[in-house]
C-alpha cells in the first residue's frame, strides 16, 4: 500500500484484508443483506449502477475508476463492491467527505 494513495483507497483495502468487503458483482449480491455501504466505481457500468440502486443501500459513486479500485483491494479491476462492518463504513464515508 503506497503512503500516497488516498485514503478512501487505503480504507477499501483494510476492509478487503479484514473480510469487510465483497468485491464484484455475485458477491457484492451474496453480501447485500449485510452491507452498509455500496461502492460504485466511477466508470461502472449501468449495469452494476443499477444493481446497487436495487440493494437500497447507501450508495457512493467513488471519484476512482474500476481499475485504481481493483488496485487498492487487491484485484486487477473492481467496478462494485459492498462494505459489510460498520465502522469500515464510517470511515469510508468519512474519508469521502475529506476528499470533497
């Protein structure tokens, strides 16, 4: 994990690590009734935008594309991806609002 990448990166991938975090879209889907958050990759495609809006979870579009997402949780790409620990989703959320 590079010092220099984001926080809201660094925290999706302590997520992953931990086992707090469903990548893709059958997990993401498996995971859904747990999650507390859903992730969405800014070049999701419609199809997983509108699987995310189908969960009515909280939904965040990430200023991260597909493939610097994959980066931080350890994948070549990840385009959706659900928080299942409610403190992994504080900070996520927290880290957005200092990105913004």
């Amino acid at each position: 994990m590079s010092p220099m990448q984001p926080k809201l990166l660094r925290m999706a991938g302590l997520a992953r690590r931990a086992g707090k975090l469903a990548c893709g879209t059958e997990a993401v889907r498996d995971a859904a009734g747990r999650a507390g958050l859903i992730l969405l990759a800014s070049d999701a495609g419609n199809t997983a935008g509108r699987d995310a809006e189908r969960y009515g979870k909280p939904l965040m579009i990430l200023p991260y594309d597909k493939e610097e997402l994959g980066r931080a949780v350890g994948r070549k790409t990840c385009a959706i991806a659900a928080v299942t620990d409610d403190a992994f989703c504080r900070g996520i959320i927290e880290a957005m609002e200092e990105f913004e």
